[in-house]
C-alpha cells in the first residue's frame, strides 16, 4: 500500500513532468564585422573621452596657489577653469567624431567593405587578424 500511495503522491510533490518543449527557433544574423574605420573610431572616442575626462577634473579643482621653500605664499595663482573647459571642448569634439567615425563604418562603408579586421588575443599571442576578399578579373 505505500508503493501505491507513494506512486499517486510524488508527481503532487514533484510536479508532473512536464511534455519536452522545443525552444523557439532564433533567426540567426551575420554579426557586424567592423572595419578600419570603425576600429579607428572607437580608438579616437576612447581619446575623446579621455580628454573630456581630464577636462571635468580639470574644472572640479580649485584654485593652486604657489608657496616659496620658506613656506610664504607667492602672488602666483594658477585658475585651471580655462584649460579644463579647453579640454573638456575638446574630449567632446574627439568623442564625437570617433562616434561619426563609427556610424559611417557600420552603415555606408560596411556594404563596400572588402577587408576585417579583428583583434586577436591569446595566451601567448597578440595581434591583428586581417581578413580580405578579392575579385579576380581576367587579363583583357
């Protein structure tokens, strides 16, 4: 009698088994392939960004004031708000042509792209894989 009990209560406990599903198929996509342009405008937003950077630390610090070697405040004052809106003018301009750079890789260069290039990176090497595609055309 415990087998039978046991037999009606462990799918209450378990919960039936459910029927085998199969997952909904996912359309697969070619992955966009970046090229030089591409490459170089991530490099030159990275930059961009970098400088926009220093800009902003540039603008959150205060006034520097000069001390002689006998520890007497000198006249020299040093404001860092122009160099920090300089820079930071800057980092955004880079940043924004980085991203330009970007855009027109993956949209307009991309259906005439003959050449990818991807980084590589393993343990014991380092490099760039460079991967083209050529017409051959007979000798007229």
């Amino acid at each position: 009698m415990t087998a039978i009990t046991y037999a009606l209560l462990f799918p209450l406990l378990v919960g039936a088994p459910s029927p085998a599903r199969t997952p909904a198929p996912v359309a697969e996509t070619a992955p966009r392939s970046l090229g030089p342009v591409g490459l170089a405008g991530i490099l030159v937003g990275a930059a961009g960004v970098g400088l926009a950077s220093a800009g902003i630390a540039r603008l959150a610090g205060g006034e520097s004031r000069a001390t002689s070697p006998s520890d007497q405040e000198l006249i020299v004052v040093t404001d860092p708000h122009p160099q920090g809106r300089a820079f930071l003018g800057a980092g955004l301009g880079v940043a924004a042509i980085g991203l330009t750079a970007l855009a027109l890789d993956l949209t307009l260069l991309r259906k005439r792209r003959r050449m990818a290039v991807a980084p590589v990176l393993g343990p014991t090497t380092a490099g760039l894989l460079v991967h083209g595609r050529f017409e051959v055309r007979p000798w007229r």
